[in-house]
C-alpha cells in the first residue's frame, strides 16, 4: 500500500528553488512560472467542476425521465391486468378465440410431438454411437459429454412433456408412448452410469491429465440439480392444492421428471471409489500385513493430489477436500480394524503400532484438519494393538501369581505351621522372593523388544497384578481378624505371628520394587519413565498400605484383648487400679512384636499403639461418671506414671512425654479450681482447639463442682473463647479422635 506524502510548507518550497545566493536573480523568473502553473490548475479545476455538474444534471434528468417510465408502465400494466380479469366483457367473441386459439396450440403442439418421436430414432443412433466411444475410454477426454447430456435433457424434456399430456390419453395409447421412450430410458440410464462411473475415477482421470472432464461432469450435476429443484417445487404446488394456478404455464405442467440426485449419487460414488480401492489393496497383500501397511503410502500421494489438482474442479459448496479426506480416514480405520481383529502374529502388532504413529506425524505435516480425522483410527486405542503381543507375558503373569496367592492365602489362614524365620531372624515367607523373580523375567522380556511403550506396558500390568494381590490380601486379613474377634474359639492361632510375617513380607516387596524402578528408569525416555515411576511407586506405596493394615490389625488384636480391662476405666474398680492389667497386655504383645517385627514397621506401629492407648483412655474419661475428687485425679497420675514408664521403654522420653502432655492438660483442667479453670483451659485450648464439649462433659464430671458452679466455669470458658477468638488448631490433634458420648449413652453405660 502506497504511503502518502507528508505536506511540504511553503519554507520548504521556497528552499527547493533559493540553494544558493545566485538564486535571488532569478526570482522575478520563476514568479512567473509559478503564476502560469496556479493559471493552468484553475483553468483545469474549473473545466472539471463545470463537467460534473453537467453530469449531475444529465443523471438527474434521465432518472426523473425513468420515474415518468415506470410509472407509465405500471398503469398500462394495471389497465391489462384489468382488461384480462374479465375479456368477455370487453371483446365479445372472446370465447371464440379462446377456442380457436387452443385449436391451434393442439395442431402446432400435436405437429411438434409427431415430428419430435419421428427424429428420436436417428439422435439415438448418434447418442449411443458417442456415449460407446467416450464410456470405451474412461479416464479418456470425454469430448462429447456435454453434447451427450444436452441432447438426453432435450429428450427427456420432450418425453417428459409428451407423458404428461398423455394421462387422459387411453391405456392403449399411454403403453404405446412408454415402448417408445423405452430405446430413450435404456440410453438415458446407461449415460446416468457413465456419469457415474466417472464419478469413481475422479482421481485416476485427473492423473491422467483431464480435470477437465471433472468440471463437465460437474457442470451437469449442477444443471440436473437446478431441474430437480424445478420438480420438487411443482409437486410442492400440486400439494398446495395450487394446481389450478399452476396449469397455465406450460412448463409447470412437465411434472413427469424423475429426480436424478446426481450431486448425492457422485458423492457417494466417490465414497464407493474409495472403498473399493482399499478393500482391493488390503485384499491383495491380506496374506503378508505388513506388506500392505508398507504400501500404504499412496493413501499420502493420493491426498496431496486431491488438494492440488481434484479440489480446483469443484465448487467451493461441495466441500470436495473435507469428503476425501473424511472417506480416506474412515475407510482406513475399518480396513485397519478388520487387520487387527484377524489375529496377525505379534510382530505385525508391532509394525502397525510404529504406523499408526507416522499416520498421525504424516497427516499433521500435510496440514490436514483434526476435526477432518475423527473418530481417530482404532477409536484413539492404539495400545490394544501390543495386548496380543504382551498376552504371553501377562498370560503367565497372571497364571503364576494366582496360584502364587492361592498358596500364600491358603498357609495364611489355615496357619498349619508357624512362619518362617528370615537370615535377619523376623517372620516371614517366599511370596515376595518368588513374585519378584517372575516380575524381573517378564521385565526383561519387555527390556529385549526395545520399545519404551511395551516395558511401560508391562510394568502397567505388573502394578496391576501387583494392586490385585494387595487388595486380597487386605480382605483376608480383614476376614481373618473378623473370625478372630466374633469366633476366637473356632479359628487357628497364629493370627498375630502371620500377621508380622505378611507385614514384613510388604516391606520386603516395597524394596524389591524400589530396587526395580531405579533399573529401570535410564532405560527409557521421559514419556515413559512417567509411566513406569507412577505405576511402580503407585505399587510401592500398595505394599506400604498393606503393611499398615497389618500393623493396625496386630494393634487392634491388643485392644481387642484389652475390651474387659477397659470398660472399667473410670467406673468404680478402676480406683482399685486396673490399668496394670493393660499395660502388662501390651507389653506380652511388644515382647513378640519387636521380636519378629520389621524395625521400620515397628517404629510405626509404637506411635499407633500409643494413639490408640491415649484415645481409649480419653474416650473412656470423656464419657465417664461422677469422678470422685480428688482420687479420680491421684489415680490418673498413677496411670499417667505407669504407662509413660512402660511406653518410655519403647521410644524416646522426650516423644513419649509430648503425647502425654495432653492428659497432664487435662489433668490440670480436673485439679484446678472454679475460679482457676479457665487458666487451665486456655493452655489446652492453644494447642488443642476449644472443644467445648469435651471440657463440659469433663467439668459435670468433676464430683466437687455442683451444677451451678459447671455453669459458672462455662460461661467464664465460653467467654475466654469468645474473646481470644480461639479455634480448632490447623493440624488436628489427637482430641479430634476423642468421641463423645450422649448423656442418655453415659446413662446406659453407668448402670
């Protein structure tokens, strides 16, 4: 785009012409250049202004002149509109004429037909004898295609026009007229084929250097379009109960037509060209796969021409490229199912993974829209292609850990003979040794192929087998505590020992496979490494889960055992002190636990148990009676003092003292007094979160405080809160545990 020039000031024009001090002779000289050069622009200016506006006249006349035209036609035109309505009243032989005038259409029109059935003969001589040469040659020049359909319309018009006159015609005469038009129907449905067949070949024909040919046939499709559409509206008229109105024009009257649809029935042409050209090219090489998705590459070549030189021949509304490339990709994708549902040998697998692969790359470096290659082959499962190549190696996977897990749940739950005792002396068994040295071999196996998507494949599957062995085992450790507790008499001992076993066997299994994933992350790319990382820490953490399960299984086995010690606590033979009865519980347990027990998992099972002590001791305490003061708190110091000594000989004091540092808050809240309360609750509040419920259960426990007094200490602590604006802590504390029980429970569980 041409940039316009800035405006040059009139200092600017003076400097062009006075550069130099010589200058200033000459310029009386260029005043008057300058003078003859304004003269001439205003002459030229005048002469313009001067010739537009004759030209505005001139338009103005002819227009108003048109007005005065229109006009005048539109009252001729009503004065005939008049006139028409009623001739009788104007021409009084008017229905004579009418007559005569019909007579005489009949003759000329009766003349025509004779004349017109007497040629048909000789054109179809010629048609035929043009149609035989150019459908001997198809993917020739076709020189006589046009010529060809414009005599058939012409005939078919006329056949069409005679048929329709024909209706009140006898049988007779009607069946005489159809075995006349029959050579015309036989040569028209031949030439309707041709069209159709060059249909089919719109691709071969343009190789072959004719896409003129495309456009002549699709010239014709479009004006056999426009007469189908004439049809159409006048069987819509019909319909309309117009018919009247309709009969006066002749060519309304030719409804005889047959719709051709020629632009539906080249569409599907073309959808049937491509079709067969990929069932016979899968058919050919249908022996040898592989050999056929070689030779795909002319599905590229064939997409490049319909763009280049196929797409130029047709209207823009055809939509020519998005229909190809639609019927290209469809047809792939069922010829590439039917491949892959046929049973073809691994390697074939294989091969048409890597294909799918480059069809993907191939198609977007050719530019092709997504949306033109839905839904995408295979319906976007492509990893369905490598399950018949992985079937062995998941076959055997799978066979072997069934009857692996078979036998291992089987010793589990008949607990004939006690656990083996590893090189470290802990329970275990060979489950994980013998799991891992199926799922190393069938890693190696994947490692071999060298594709990253099969190994990732594989420990996908393995993960899979692996979840499903760790799920069954969290439901028979579940099912065997279950029998356990409901049928103690009934069930084999051992549940504690088999259950260290398992635990420690999950922690064997988490290492072996962390031992894994670090052999085989640098074997393969970042795409892959995603998957195999997820699926084996996905697997490790698995295990862990089970190993959890089994430590909260031995820790609810203790407390199982301990349900007639603690109902006590905080009734009246608790003053007696009965808290040595448990502790002396769980310390039977330890001795076996840290025995056999895996010292990581012990670890983890310590801080539990200690939960799970605290928790039912604050349960038992939240829910308790009237406390007798202050024994009720002299006997919690005990407790406090006994079992801090047995759980300081199980990890350091320092750990032990901060757990129990909430029940000497709690003691503090039971010792202080009415006045002093909110003291106390403020320092447990701070860490522990308000918990308003528990400390009013707590205060109406106290046997010192009258109900009015518990009042008092709570409107004092309701107002502390309300004023510090105390809440629930960000981390909950083991007091989120603690449940309260309601006053009609507390009533049941005191009598």
């Amino acid at each position: 785009m041409a940039t316009t020039a800035a405006p040059v000031s009139a200092a600017q024009a003076i400097g062009e012409y006075l550069q130099s001090p010589d200058d200033l002779v000459k310029i009386s000289a260029y005043r008057k250049k300058l003078e003859k050069e304004k003269a001439s622009i205003h002459a030229r200016l005048k002469n313009g202004v001067k010739e537009q506006l004759q030209a505005t006249r001139e338009g103005l006349r002819k227009l108003f002149n048109t007005r005065d035209n229109v006009q005048a036609i539109k009252d001729e035109m009503a004065a005939m509109e008049r006139q028409c309505m009623d001739p009788d009243n104007t021409v009084s032989t008017f229905d004579q004429i009418s007559r005569v005038s019909m007579v005489h259409r009949n003759f000329e029109s009766t003349e025509e037909m004779v004349n017109n059935l007497l040629e048909m003969a000789e054109k179809l001589d010629v048609l035929e004898k043009l149609l035989t040469q150019d459908s001997a040659d198809i993917l020739g020049p076709a020189e006589n295609l046009l010529f060809i359909h414009y005599q058939l319309n012409r005939l078919e018009a006329f056949r069409n026009h005679t048929m329709h006159q024909a209706k009140q015609a006898s049988p007779s005469s009607r069946a005489t007229l159809q075995r006349w038009f029959e050579r015309l129907n036989h040569v028209i449905a031949t030439f309707d084929e041709y069209i159709l067949e060059l249909a089919r070949n719109i691709l071969p024909i343009v190789r072959a250097g004719y896409p003129d040919v495309v456009v002549r046939l699709i010239k014709i499709a479009e004006v056999e379009g426009k007469e189908d559409e004439k049809a159409i509206v006048i069987r819509l008229v019909k319909k309309a109960a117009k018919w009247s109105a309709a009969s006066k024009f002749k060519s309304m009257q030719a409804n005889a037509r047959v719709i051709k649809h020629y632009r539906s029935k080249i569409t599907k042409a073309i959808t049937d060209s491509i079709r067969d050209k990929f069932h016979k090219a899968y058919e050919r090489d249908k022996q040898n796969p592989a050999t056929f998705l070689s030779n795909l590459g002319w599905v590229y070549q064939d997409i490049i021409r319909i763009e280049e030189d196929v797409v130029p021949c047709f209207p823009t509304e055809y939509e020519i490229y998005s229909l190809y490339i639609r019927e290209y990709h469809k047809t792939l994708n069922a010829t590439i199912k039917t491949l892959a549902a046929s049973g073809p040998e691994a390697g074939v697998l294989l091969t048409l993974f890597e294909w799918l692969k480059e069809y993907k790359a191939n198609m977007k470096e050719l530019r092709v829209p997504s949306d033109l290659l839905e839904p995408p082959l295979l319906d976007g499962k492509d990893q369905s292609l490598i399950e018949d190549y992985l079937q062995l190696i998941i076959k055997k996977l799978d066979e072997w850990s069934a009857n692996l897990l078979k036998t291992e749940i089987a010793e589990f739950t008949k607990r004939e003979e006690p656990p083996e005792i590893d090189n470290d002396g802990l329970y275990g068994t060979q489950g994980a040794v013998i799991l891992f040295q199926m799922v190393n071999q069938q890693v190696d196996l994947a490692t071999e192929s060298g594709q990253g998507a099969i190994l990732a494949r594989v420990v996908s599957e393995t993960n899979r087998v692996m979840k499903g062995i760790q799920d069954q085992w969290v439901k028979t450790v579940e099912v065997e505590f279950k029998k356990q507790i409901e049928k103690p008499d009934e069930v084999a001992g051992g549940l504690v020992e088999y259950c260290v076993a398992l635990a420690n066997d999950q922690v064997k299994s988490a290492d072996y496979a962390e031992a894994l994933l670090a052999r085989l992350e640098p074997l393969v790319s970042e795409k892959y490494r995603v998957t195999i990382t997820e699926r084996l820490n996905d697997a490790i953490d698995g295990y862990l889960d089970v190993a959890k399960k089994c430590t909260q299984t031995l820790i609810d086995m203790i407390i199982n055992d301990l349900k007639p010690a603690t109902k006590g606590l905080f009734q009246q033979v608790w003053y007696d002190g009965i808290l040595v009865q448990i502790v002396e519980t769980m310390r039977d347990y330890m001795a076996d636990y840290q025995s056999y027990l895996n010292p990581s998992l012990l670890e983890l099972l310590i801080d539990d148990l200690l939960d799970a002590f605290l928790v039912l001791y604050l349960n038992a305490l939240a829910n308790s009676p009237k406390l007798r003061m202050p024994a009720a708190t002299d006997r919690i110091r005990e407790d406090v003092g006994l079992s801090f000594t047995f759980f300081s000989t199980l990890k350091p004091v320092k750990e032990v003292e901060q757990s129990f540092e909430v029940i000497e808050m709690i003691l503090a809240l039971l010792e202080a007094s009415k006045d002093m309360v909110f003291l106390s609750f403020w320092s447990f509040a701070k860490v522990h979160g308000p918990n308003i419920n528990f400390v009013e259960g707590l205060m109406k426990a106290r046997g010192d405080l009258d109900r009015s007094a518990v009042s008092e200490v709570m409107e004092s602590v309701k107002r502390k809160v309300k004023e510090e604006g105390l809440t629930d802590p960000p981390e909950p504390t083991i007091m989120k545990k603690v449940n309260i029980q309601n006053s009609f429970s507390r009533f049941l569980r005191t009598n």
